[in-house]
C-alpha cells in the first residue's frame, strides 16, 4: 500500500493540471464575455447615440411646452437671452450639419494614403502642402487629429501631418464661408482668418520640422478601425461628431448669450477699450469653451464690443488648440507630446492671429 506521502505526490500534479485547467477555462471565459461586452458596446456606438443627444432634447421640448405656463420666461431678460442663444445656434447649425457630414464622407472615402500622395518627402515641401491639403478638405479638428495620427503610422513627415491637423479645421472652405455669414460685408476678416491661421499652421510645422529626434511622437496610438460597411462608417463617424459638435455649440450659444445679458455693460465695455484683456480673454474663452471650427465664428459674431483682432484671436486660436483637442492629441500621439505641443500651439496662434490683425484689419 503506498504511503500517504506517495499518494499527495502522485496526486498534487494531477489536482494541480485540473486547477491549472480550470482557471486556464475561467480565463477564457472571462476573455469571451469581454469580447462581447466589448462588441455590444461598440454595435451600440454604432447603431446608437445613447443619453447624449436626448440631455438637450428632453429640456428644450419641456421649455417649450411649458413656457406660457412659467412666468419667469416673460422676464425681458430671459427673453433677451433666449433670443441671442438661439439666433447663434440657428445660425451655426447649417454649417455645423454641414461639417460634420463632409468630415464622416471624408473619413470613410479619403485614406491617409491619398494625402500622403501629395505631400512630398522632404520636409521643406511637405510642410507648405500639407497646409494646402489641410484646405481642400473640409472637416473639423475632431476628425483631423486620428488622420494625422494615420498619416504619421503611414510614413508621413510628422511636421507635414501636424501641418494637416492644424490646417484642416482652420481654412477649409466650410469654416471661411460661415465666417463670411456671420460677418457679412466684412471680407477682411475672412482673409485675415485664413491668413493667420494657414501662418499659424505653417509656422509649427516648420519648428516641428526643426526639431532633433521624434522621440515626442514614440507612444503614437492608432485609433479604433471602424467596421462594416461604408454607409455604417459614416452614420457611426457623423453621428459621434454631430452630438459631440452639438453640445459645444450649444456651451458656446449659453456663454455668449450670458456674457452679454449677465456681466455688467461697462465691464465688458472696459474689457473691450483694453486691446490686450481682450485678446487674453478671447485666448482663453477659445480654449474652455471648445466650439467646432463651422460654428465659431457666429459666437465671436454675437460680442460686437469687442475689436475685430481680438475676435480673430478666437477665430485662429479655437480649431487648433482647445480642452477637447488637448485630449485627443494626448490620446493619439501621447500625453508627453500634448504637454509640448499645446502651449507652443497657442502661443503661435495667439501671435498668428495679432500680427495679421494688426496688419490687415
């Protein structure tokens, strides 16, 4: 009869190969049902815009029901800041819609590829035509920062594609023509929009180009490959963009309107007498408030106190530096590369955008 000792030796292997097995089966399990999770997820993602759109549309449609029942919405004030919020989302929405729609064809017919075409290899060139491709195509920054992060995976310069991001959002044709109805008559301002910002963008993709090393640019991420079919593609990019687009338009209406309505008029009136407060106060509200490029300029339209340059800074500062793109490009390309890029990009917009005012308007 074997001993005792014998048995747990001959039998510890063997209930330790079915432990082994079991958490080995447990794992795999638990690897499947996370798969799935993460299926489920992203067919909601993509078939779904979730709680998102319906935080807006539920308290608008109850304001409307119940605004001859509030005695509050006959308040003068209140009328004057309802009337100034919705005149500046009304009018930004066409671009908006418009933005975000090209920006979903764009990210579904245009490969990085394609533009990798046109910009040439060395980057004394490559930086100059980035900028220029960054204006044959329409989108907002949301959708430049994953092509720019594709267009470096794909070999590109990286200072022609940061080129690109800047660009794209900044001086594609949506953005001027919705600056030209929101100024209407004032053509200079359009021009001086597109001259500082393609300054700006030339600008730091030339002193990227100057740069030794890319080290910056080592924990570059790819984003999520899409799946299914070309028209799902488009649904799922334009419908992400449009309510992300969406609620920063509408945080951008709600500040104009209460700058207006809430801050004394003298205050506002001394900010606007003194060139330099407000071309920080633009910087920054640029920054916080995060509005798409198509929608922008009817924000900085609805603060006509203010001078023409110091809304520039707006104009120019917003599509290539803000909240949501710090953390997009620390997303795709590295949080030690946003910690670099983000305030050499606002200094040069913010020093962009005050020269060419300066000079042109």
């Amino acid at each position: 009869m074997p001993s005792r000792s014998r048995v747990a030796a001959v039998t510890e292997p063997a209930g330790s190969a079915v432990d082994a097995a079991a958490e080995a089966q447990s794992d795999e399990h638990d690897v499947e049902h996370a798969h799935d999770a993460h299926e489920h997820d992203h067919h909601n993602s993509a078939t779904g815009l979730g709680l998102g759109p319906w935080v807006l549309v539920v308290p608008m449609v109850l304001a409307l029901v119940l605004r001859n029942r509030i005695g509050w919405f006959d308040n003068g004030d209140v009328r004057l800041w309802s009337t100034l919020f919705v005149s500046v989302c009304v009018q930004a929405l066409p671009f908006l819609v418009l933005g975000v729609v090209l920006s979903g064809l764009i990210g579904v017919f245009v490969s990085p590829e394609i533009v990798q075409r046109f910009v040439p290899k060395r980057a004394l060139f490559a930086v100059p035509a980035a900028g220029v491709a960054g204006m044959a195509l329409p989108g907002c920054e949301c959708g430049s920062v994953p092509i720019a992060g594709r267009l470096v995976g794909a070999g590109t310069p990286p200072a022609a594609a940061l080129t690109f991001l800047l660009a794209a959002p900044a001086i594609n044709p949506v953005v001027l023509v919705s600056t030209a109805v929101a100024f209407p008559g004032d053509g200079r301002l359009v021009f001086a929009r597109f001259a500082a910002s393609f300054l700006a963008a030339v600008a730091v993709g030339s002193w990227w180009a100057r740069r030794s090393g890319t080290s910056l640019l080592d924990s570059l991420r790819h984003e999520h490959e899409h799946t299914g079919g070309r028209w799902e593609r488009f649904v799922d990019i334009a419908s992400r963009d449009l309510v992300h687009a969406g609620g920063y338009l509408v945080v951008g209406a709600l500040a104009a309107a209460t700058l207006q309505l809430v801050v004394p008029r003298s205050i506002l009136d001394s900010v606007a007498e003194n060139e330099l407060l407000s071309i920080l106060m633009f910087a920054a509200l640029a920054v916080i408030l995060s509005i798409c490029s198509e929608a922008d300029a009817f924000v900085a339209a609805g603060l006509p106190q203010f001078s023409l340059t110091s809304r520039l800074v707006f104009l120019v500062v917003g599509p290539v530096i803000d909240l949501k793109l710090v953390a997009m490009h620390a997303g795709v390309f590295g949080r030690r590369f946003a910690m670099v890029f983000g305030p050499v990009t606002l200094a040069v917009a913010v020093a962009s955008a005050v020269l060419v005012g300066q000079v042109l308007l």
